[in-house]
C-alpha cells in the first residue's frame, strides 16, 4: 500500500479549512494576559473563537508576531495539551527571548537545522511539534523547501511500516526525539509525493495526520493481489474523521467505515477503526444516528448516494428541528447539489425542512 494510492482523496483534502474551537474558560487566566484577552474580544456568546489553518495564514500579514504565536498554538492545542509545558512556554521569561529571536528568523526567512536545535534547548516548554507549526505558519525556509508541520501523529504514520512509497524506509527509525535531525529529509519526500500527486504537500501533511494509522492494505484472498477502493463519503471534524470506503473485487462489492477520534494533545491517545460491511446504508446509518453530521464538513459524497444522505439529511433536521446557518446550509448544498429550504410549522412551532435536486 503507498500514500500515492490515496491521491484522489488527498487532492480533496481541506487543509486551509481545518479549524479548532478554542473556549475561554481554558485559557483565561494564561500569560501573556492582555494578547489572550484580545484574541477573545470577538468570542460567541458561548466563550468559543474558531481558528483555522486559513486564520493563521492571514494572521501572518494581520497579527503582531506575539499574538500570531499564541494562535498558532491554540490551533495545535485546543486544550492547552496535558503537562504544563503551554504555559511554561507563555511564561514572560520564556516566551519574549523566543520572540526576540525568531524575530530574525522571520526577517531571514530560513533557519538551519542546527539553529532549530539550539533554539528548542534554549527555550523551555517549546517542543519541534509546536516550533514545525509555527515555521509552517510563517512560511520559513529549511534548506531548499518551505516547512511543514510534523506532529507525533505524522511521525508515527510514516515509521509504522503501513507504506510502501519510495524512500519511506528512511522513516522507520523515526521517532519523536529525532524529529529535527530527519525534517530535512522529511520536507524532501513529501515535496516529492507531492510532485508525483500534482497537490500540495500540506494536503499530504494533513491526510498522514487524519488516516495515517488507520489504513490497512486490502488483500483479496482468491488471488491475494491488491483490492482497488475508493472514497465515498469523508466528513471531517474538531474530533476526527469519518470515511466509508468502497471495495471492488471479484467476490462483490463492500463499504469499510474508517473511524478515528485524535487526541489534540499531540500525546499520542487517538482511537483508529475500520470496520466492514455488506451496504452503503449500515455504516452511514450508525453515523447518522451518533453523530449531528451535519455541523461537520462533508468533504466527500459520490454521486450513487447523494439523493439517500440527501433523504436522510431532511429527516435528521425535521427530526430534531435544527436551524442550520447559512454556511453550513451553502456547504450542504453544494456537496448534496440540492437547495435546502425550511418553514415554521404554525402550532408545534417546529422547523419543516425540505429539499429541491439541482440538475
């Protein structure tokens, strides 16, 4: 199995898109107080900003250095992450010399390998995880290529062995505490995958992150030579991602449902499942009735069961009156082709949603 096998679903990966919520109740009360108080001023009524990788990309020419920092970290860690080290990292002592220098990082546009090093054992609660998201942000250069984020999910979907891709062999040894010492070699293979894919390397980035370690090569076991499948359905979310799968072979047809819930403390507790089933409909049932789905953003629906999510979409809503945004009302339509359209029922005061197919 190779990376390159998913080249269709990584080509439809979201990566600007991919947004956290960030609550209040978290991070007030953390150093430095006045820029988080400021990047709360516009809050909703539930103490919750949302930041996406699009935000920071923007916040690089809206932001002072200080504040784009502490978002960049809000971003990979909703939660602050479990130990201290967020706010050891935010202690005025620790964090204003790290701005000084990275002020001239930023001024050069490129640090060297070695000066990550010295930087990370000169800066107390900053690990590479972290520093890889804020040189990714910034758009800084490392050798030859523009950085990318290398988190300890990504590390262990390239050194798991799953792939077969040229050059991932280099990756088994890969781990966590040589991160810095292989990111060169890791900027060269995923711009390469991306060359060979014609995609940007942040989608391949964001596909080892979201299904890295929950794939497994599918084999048919008459004539044990490869099983092609196919994305049918992704919707992706805060929480994980949920994917069905179509498998072809000579036996029939079958929907694997990929389920991962990750941890967003980098800490490594994520939940990978794949299971098998004989129809469409069982594996999209179980998340219909789990999940408020259509909150989440559906990235995939093929074309042979649009109009039976689209049937279900209007049951779930009328089933649990649901007053959809606009946004998410636009996103809907767009992935469904259809137009979403909504009344009052006059006694139960209930919402009566309904949907016309756009040819």
């Amino acid at each position: 199995m190779k990376i390159t096998d998913f080249k269709e679903l990584i080509r439809c990966m979201p990566y600007r898109e991919q947004a956290f919520d960030i609550k209040y109740e978290i991070w007030k009360g953390s150093k430095p107080s006045k820029i988080i108080e400021n990047i709360f001023r516009d809050k909703n009524e539930n103490g919750i900003i949302t930041i996406s990788r699009n935000d920071l990309f923007q916040n690089f020419y809206d932001s002072d250095l200080e504040e784009f920092v502490i978002k960049v970290i809000m971003w990979g860690y909703p939660t602050k992450g479990r130990g201290n080290n967020t706010d050891i990292f935010l202690e005025p002592k620790n964090f204003y010399p790290f701005i000084d220098k990275f002020k001239e990082i930023e001024s050069k546009k490129f640090i060297s390998l070695t000066d990550i090093q010295k930087l990370l054992k000169s800066t107390k609660g900053l690990g590479f995880s972290t520093f890889s998201k804020i040189l990714y942000f910034k758009g800084i250069n490392i050798e030859k290529f523009s950085a990318l984020i290398l988190d300890r999910r990504v590390i262990n979907a390239l050194n798991s062995g799953r792939f077969e891709d040229y050059g991932i062999e280099t990756f088994l040894n890969l781990r966590y505490e040589n991160a810095v010492e292989n990111y060169g070699n890791y900027l060269n293979f995923m711009n390469y995958l991306a060359y060979q894919m014609k995609t940007e390397p942040d989608k391949i980035e964001m596909f080892l992150f979201e299904f890295g370690m929950n794939l497994k090569e599918l084999i048919d076991d008459n004539d044990k030579k490869e099983i092609k499948s196919e994305p049918v359905f992704l919707l992706l979310g805060e929480g994980g991602s949920l994917l069905i799968s179509r498998q072809i072979n000579n036996s029939g047809v079958k929907f694997i449902y990929h389920h991962n819930e990750f941890d967003p403390t980098d800490e490594g507790l994520d939940i990978n499942v794949n299971n098998e089933y004989d129809t469409f409909e069982q594996p999209f049932q179980l998340i219909n009735k789990r999940h408020s789905w259509y909150w989440l953003h559906l990235e995939i629906i093929h074309e042979d069961f649009k109009n039976y999510v689209a049937e279900c979409l209007i049951n779930k809503l009328n089933k649990e009156s649901v007053l959809l945004g606009d946004s998410e009302c636009h996103r809907l339509e767009n992935s469904l082709n259809i137009k979403l359209n909504y009344r009052k029922n006059t006694h139960s005061k209930k919402l009566l949603w309904s949907y016309e197919t756009i040819k």
